[in-house]
C-alpha cells in the first residue's frame, strides 16, 4: 500500500485542527506553514475534507478551518478516504469487484485479506489517539516490531 502526499497531508492537518480544539478555527496558511504543506495543494484537500463532512469552514476575520466533530471520532482511515477514496483498490477497483482465473484465482482473497488488515489498523486509530501519542496496544505492537522498520 502507497500512501500519497495527499493523504499525508490530510492526516496532518487533521492533526493539528484536533490539536487546536473544538472551537478554534484555524485558517489554511497557518495549517499549511506549521505543516510544512504547499497552500494551494492544502486549499484542496481542506475541500475535499470539508465535502466529506470531516471538516467545517467559516468565513471572515475569525474564520478558519475546525473539525467537524470530536477527534476521536474521526479515525485515520475516514481521512484518508476523504481525500483518496478507497482505502485498497488494485488499478483502481475495489478487490470484491474483481475476479481471477486460472493460477491467480486465489489473488483475490489475498487482496480482500490486505484490505481487511488496512482497514483495521486505520479504522482502528483516531486522530484523537495520534494526537495524544497512544496508538492502540495492537497497533503499538506491530510498530515495536523491529522487522517493521527494516527496508526488505
């Protein structure tokens, strides 16, 4: 699995509104210079988030970015969606619409079981767990794996 820039950069704003808290607006240019994220690419994925219900805007003087509801009821994988779509797709398709013959028959459980795996893992972290720093037990296990940090 590839996570895009887009993807990255959703997370880290997300990050940092879940920082700011509940009522604080935070406008694009400070999110995007604390984050180190180009303004413009930023403006379209606060967009893509804001279609997505993840985030609100307001207007003005006072106006900014906030997110939508709690931070700890958004999870990682409903920001990545936002912005990217499904969380597994090969070329494109989700792995139930896809279908195998012959020798690569048994890819398509292997790619099910993948999406299954991400999905636990992203669906299973909040923004509000990132942001405190504590991952969930099983998450937190599979990141101490020192096999996880090797480059194979």
């Amino acid at each position: 699995m590839r996570i895009s820039a887009k993807a990255d950069y959703a997370v880290r704003a997300a990050l940092l509104l879940a920082t700011a808290g509940p009522t604080a607006h935070l406008k694009a240019e400070a999110i995007a210079e604390a984050q180190d994220i180009p303004h413009k690419f930023l403006e379209g994925i606060l967009n893509d988030m804001r279609r997505g219900g993840l985030v609100v805007s307001q207007r003005g003087v006072n106006g900014g970015y906030r997110l939508a509801r709690p931070a700890r009821d958004v999870s990682i994988a409903d920001v990545v969606r936002a912005v990217d779509g499904p969380l597994v797709s090969v070329r494109g398709v989700r792995p139930p619409e896809l279908s195998y013959s012959g020798p690569a028959e048994s890819l398509l459980p292997l790619w099910i079981a993948l999406r299954a795996n991400v999905r636990s893992i992203l669906e299973g972290v909040s923004l509000a767990d990132v942001a405190a720093g504590e991952l969930p037990p099983s998450v937190g296990a599979l990141a101490e794996d020192p096999a996880a940090w090797s480059n194979p």
